[in-house]
C-alpha cells in the first residue's frame, strides 16, 4: 500500500490515465499498457536511472525530461506522458519510484480489461493461477527459485498460460514473478487479485472450506459478507480438508475463523495447560 506522500505523487498520473482511458480503445490503453511495464523492467535493472528519476533534488521538469530524452521515439507520445508526469511528483524514494510505475502499468492494463469487459474473467484467472502453482510443490519451487533467470521462469509460465487466459491475466501473472511492489509471487497474485476486485469496486473475502460450498452457500455467504463491508464481495475459494468442518473466511486483514480445525486446536491448548 502506498503511503501519503507516494500516493500524492502517483494521483496526477493517475487521472492522467483516467482521462486516456476514457477515450482510447482497449488495444491502445493495453499497448500502453505493456510499455509502462517494460519501463518498470528497465527502471529494475538500472538503479543508477531509478535514483535519478526518484531525486528530490532534481527539479520535476528535470526528471520529466529524462524520461522523455530515454523514452521518445521507442514509446507512445502517451506512455511519456504518463511516466513523465508520474516521475514529476515527489516520491520517498527509488523503490517507492519503481513500484509507483509498476501500479500505474497495471492499472492501465486492469483499464483495458474492463472496458473489454473482460476484467471479471481477468481476476477468476489470476486467482486460479495462484492456486494452481501454490498447490504443486515442484512448480511453486520453480516459479520462486530466485537464482533461476527471470527470462526462464517467465517463459514456464507462458508455456502454462498463453492462449488459455486473457492477455491481461498473462502480463500480470508474469508481472508476479518479476515481483510487484517486492512481493513474492504468492503475495504478488493475491494483491493482483485484490486491485482487479477494487477495479469492479469490490472486497476480496479468501474462503477456505473442507467440501465445496453450493451456489446457494455462496450467494448467502457473499450477501452477508457485501452487508457488512457495504460493498460487493468476491469470493476466492480454496478447498482443503484439513480445515475439517466449517470455514475460514478472510477479507483484508480481518479474518473469521470457524473451522473444525482450529477449535481443536484450542482444545488441545486448553487440555495442555
């Protein structure tokens, strides 16, 4: 989450890119979209260029100027508009910098799959490929092996995905294994998750069940869930029986726990003492 001085800086290019993305076209905001992203890829690779861009003792048409001298000619007018005005804001430092772009590359490409109407599908798609690579041992490995070549390990998750999700799911899920705001990939796809649910204006709730819930269940669970965080909720269900009975239900960082399992838990700690 961004703190108050990233979130002023990153504010003016974000209604920058409201504004772009209320009148371009889905192929034009994703284009742009991708391009952020290679910046965020360059901006990782050179800290010396992070530092400048990040610089509180550079003048703002400085830094914007940089960015336009590396940038144009190799980029859409559009996509220098946008990161210069993003560089020219003042940001706590060249981390917060490099984060800030990465939202903004994701953001543009959450943009792009909502005006497809494709951004529901985008989320399901994330969230079913955290699930996936977490519950095969060898594969969560590989994607996490840091002393495995990004490249490499990118291109695993290709061969998994490209062609079987949306093209957005695709950048975002190789997004996660570069590491979005320093996350690992796990962390990564469930915050990844959380912006395309905010996206449609809607809570996250991790539901953890031993059997799976009916239609019904779901529907009353979510009803409750949008009552009381007085919005909609999004339900992302995992199913393990070593929950037992009952549920485990966590929105943000509230968690409800019901289950079978942590009871006896509580049990034995209360038969131990």
């Amino acid at each position: 989450m961004m703190d108050a001085i990233n979130r002023e800086a990153y504010g003016a290019a974000a209604d920058k890119l409201a504004e772009f993305s209320a009148s371009a076209g889905v192929q034009q905001i994703s284009s742009v979209a991708e391009e952020i992203l290679a910046a965020a890829d360059l901006l990782r690779r050179e800290p010396r260029l992070r530092r400048a861009l990040a610089d509180p003792a550079r003048a703002a048409a400085d830094r914007s100027g940089l960015v336009s001298s590396i940038l144009s000619g190799k980029v859409s007018d559009e996509t220098v508009a946008l990161l210069s005005a993003l560089v020219s804001g003042r940001w706590s430092g060249p981390g917060a910098l490099l984060d800030g772009v990465e939202r903004l590359g994701v953001d543009a490409l959450l943009s792009a799959a909502d005006k497809a109407g494709e951004l529901a599908d985008v989320e399901d798609e994330l969230f079913r490929f955290g699930q996936v690579a977490s519950g095969d041992p060898r594969l969560a490995a590989a994607l996490a092996d840091s002393t495995a070549p990004l490249a490499s390990r990118q291109e695993l998750v290709r061969d998994l995905l490209d062609g079987k999700v949306k093209p957005a799911t695709l950048s975002l899920a190789l997004l996660a294994l570069a590491g979005f705001g320093g996350r690992g990939v796990d962390s990564s796809l469930s915050r990844l998750v959380e912006l395309a649910a905010a996206k449609r204006d809607r809570s996250v709730a991790h539901v953890t069940t031993a059997i799976p819930l009916t239609a019904e269940e779901e529907d009353r669970l979510a009803g409750r869930l949008a009552a009381l965080y007085g919005r909609g909720v999004s339900l992302k269900i995992d199913i393990d029986p070593r929950v037992i009975g009952g549920m485990r239900v966590k929105v943000g960082s509230d968690l409800y726990d019901g289950t079978v399992a942590r009871r006896l838990a509580e049990a034995r700690t209360a038969l131990a003492k």
